[in-house]
C-alpha cells in the first residue's frame, strides 16, 4: 500500500502507537465535538488481559451471520491501521479511514487538544460505524479500562475475559489492582459477562458499580486437535484449547444480547462461529504449511499456548520475539513447558523489541539470534516438523510485512 496517497494516515502514523494519556478528556471532547456518533447504535465493550481479539472475532461473526449489521473496533493491527476498524465482514478501506481521520484531526485541532493514536482510532472507528449505520458495535478496550479512551462509551454490555499480570506499570502489580482498573468499563443495572475463569465472587468487591454477573459457564470440547476444535458437534474456526474459555465468554455475551431483545437464533450463531478466523491468533501462515504464528505476549499468553501444544503433543522449532518492556523470564519459563525441539531468537528494528542480550539472558547464551528479515527467509525454506512464531503481535506483524502476507479474516 502507498501511504503517501492518504496523508491523514500518514499523520496518524507519525504520533506513534504508543502514547498513553490517564483521563477521559480528549475522548469525550472529540465525540462531543463531532456529535456523539457513538450514541448512533448500541455499543459492547470487550475488556480482558487476553482474549479480547478472539471473543470480539467469535461475536462479530455470530451476530453477522444471525443477520445483523457489525462494527467491530480492535488493536493492534498487524499490517494497517485499516485493521483496527471492521464492518460487516471487511476491513474499512484506507480511503474512508483517511476521509474520517481528517474529521477527527479537524475536531482536535477545534478542541486545542493532543490526541493519542488510540483516542483518533476510537474516534474514526465511531464515525465508521455511524456512517454505514452498524446495527450493534463491539469495541474492545485497549489497556485497563478506566482510563482507556473505549470507556468513554456508554455499553449496553460489558465483557471481561480475564484478569492476568500485564502493563503492570500502568495498572498495578496484583491481579487485584488490574481488575479493578478494567471493571470500570462495567455499568450499573447493565450485564458484565464473565469469563469462566474469572469467579465473581473474587470480581465483586473489587467493583465500583453494580452491574448484572453474568458468569459463563465453561465448555468441555468433543474434540481438541493443534489446528481445530469439534465442541457440542460444532467445528470452531479459531483452534486452541484456550479458545473454549473465549468461546464459552462469547456464547454467554450472546446469550444476554438475546435476553435484551437482538434476534439471535442458534443456527446462525454457531454458523457464524464455525467460519471465524482471527490472523496472528494460533493461526498458519498462508502459502506456508506448518508455519503457525500466535501473538502471546504476556505469561498468560505464552503459556496457554504452551498448555495447548502439550494437549496435541506437539513439539514445534520454537522462534521467540518480544518487547523489551514484558516479563521476559516469566514468559520464557511458560514456553519452555512445551519442551521445543529447538529455540531460535528473533529481534526487531524498533528499539522496544527486547535486545539479543537480554532475550539470550533468559533462553540461553548460546541460542541463535535472527532479525526479522532473516526469519522471513528461514520460514519460507521448508524445514521438518511444525514451527511456531510468537512473543509480540507486533513482532508477527513485522513478519508478515517481510514475507508480503496481508491478513483477511
């Protein structure tokens, strides 16, 4: 893509991904501004420390399938910015993002604010969905929840998938303070879908409002494969034994949506499902068989993949990349679990990727070391046995940039 053709892109890009602002005040101001798009259609937020991506993924394709018109707003994209904002099946095109980030900056510049990355893609996504008129919008939180620029929102639901150790310089270091920030995004009198690993009793009094628990109920799977899942008689589209927690959040979420009044008949729900993809999430590259990418980038993640590649006896050539700012050691411990019959490095350009030093202090000195380049033409050589990518989803972005792969879901 030739980014020089759209200069509100451009200009988005340049801000950078990574500024983090406590306070709902530039959110606010900017909807306000361009006349609460927001309040156009009914709005679900999708919190969690993992997960997020692929509930969202399960519910958007549910809900399409029963027939209803889906926005669907998550981060980070792996490519294009264009993959942060979905409506009804596509990713937005680069010129109606450009078209709506203009609004966007012209509102800022009205409101004397400076805007984060995030905060204009919220804001852009909610003018996407008011502009093609999105029967029902899924929005998933970025980090935390109270401060986030999603919880300027008013939900009709809220989903919490999970609670782990992640951004702990930002939201605390216990599973308690974490929590507490991302159930902010709940709302009084109004459903918070529970993830089934979450227990409400633990939830409750970290709350500082009073929604309607809506624990869902766990799923034991007919079938669990490396590459696809049979649960109640049903393929699932989206394999990993993880995914039955994100499943069954999806399902309950569906299930309060229906007891709200959306037409959701069961037939469509699961058709929906079956055919959910979700790139970068324990998902192969297409064009190269065995090659497998997942975006763990947290303990949490790293070892629910692990769990799932013990569950199928697989024992991949592991290729191990993260930011430098994630529990390098806690993640490492994680993926060693599934006893990989080799471990190759992986560094990146940009200077929040973890060094080859501090990657090899908690793998191993003398472990290969590649940069993205050089992994790219590694996987694109056949080699035996199944090989997987992980660490960062930035990092598989990075990847398939190298490699030429645009992601479809």
């Amino acid at each position: 893509m030739d980014w020089q053709a759209f200069p509100n892109i451009q200009r988005l890009e340049a801000r950078g991904h990574w500024g983090i602002k406590r306070g709902l005040g530039n959110p606010t101001r900017l909807l306000e501004g361009l006349g609460n798009p927001e309040r156009g259609f009914p709005c679900v937020l999708i919190a969690g420390t993992n997960g997020k991506g692929s509930t969202g993924a399960f519910l958007a394709q549910a809900l399409r399938a029963c027939g209803l018109t889906v926005g669907w707003t998550t981060s980070p994209h792996l490519i294009a910015p264009t993959e942060r904002i979905w409506i009804d099946g596509h990713f937005i095109g680069a010129s109606a993002l450009d078209l709506l980030l203009g609004e966007a900056f012209d509102c800022e510049a009205r409101a004397e604010i400076q805007a984060t990355y995030f905060e204009l893609m919220i804001t852009s996504a909610m003018l996407a969905f008011r502009m093609t008129g999105v029967e029902v919008a899924l929005v998933e939180v970025g980090m935390g929840g109270r401060w986030d620029a999603t919880n300027a929102l008013d939900p009709l639901l809220t989903v919490l998938t999970n609670v782990g150790l992640d951004h702990t310089a930002f939201l605390g270091e216990t599973r308690e303070a974490i929590g507490r920030e991302k159930l902010c995004t709940a709302r009084d009198a109004r459903p918070l879908v529970l993830g089934p690993t979450l227990d409400p009793q633990w939830v409750s009094p970290l709350l500082e409002c009073r929604p309607e628990l809506c624990p869902a109920p766990s799923l034991e799977a007919d079938e669990i494969r490396w590459d696809r899942s049979i649960i109640q008689g049903h393929s699932i589209g989206l394999p990993g034994a993880h995914q039955l927690e994100n499943l069954a959040t999806a399902l309950e979420a569906l299930r309060q949506l229906r007891r709200i009044g959306f037409p959701i008949p069961e037939a469509g729900l699961w058709e929906g499902i079956a055919r959910t993809r979700w790139p970068g999430r324990l998902w192969e590259i297409p064009g190269l068989p065995w090659v497998w990418v997942d975006g763990a980038h947290n303990p949490d993640g790293a070892a629910t993949v692990a769990r799932h590649a013990l569950t199928c006896g697989i024992r991949p050539h592991l290729f191990f990349g993260a930011m430098g700012d994630k529990d390098l050691p806690r993640m490492a411990a994680a993926l060693k679990a599934m006893n990989p019959r080799s471990v190759t490095l992986v560094v990146g350009a940009n200077e929040r990727y973890a060094s080859a030093e501090a990657l090899r202090a908690v793998w191993g000195e003398n472990l290969p070391v590649l940069d993205i380049a050089a992994l790219a033409d590694r996987l694109r050589t056949p080699e035996a046995g199944l090989r997987l990518v992980t660490g960062s989803l930035f990092l598989l972005g990075d990847l398939l940039r190298a490699l030429g792969v645009v992601p479809q879901t």
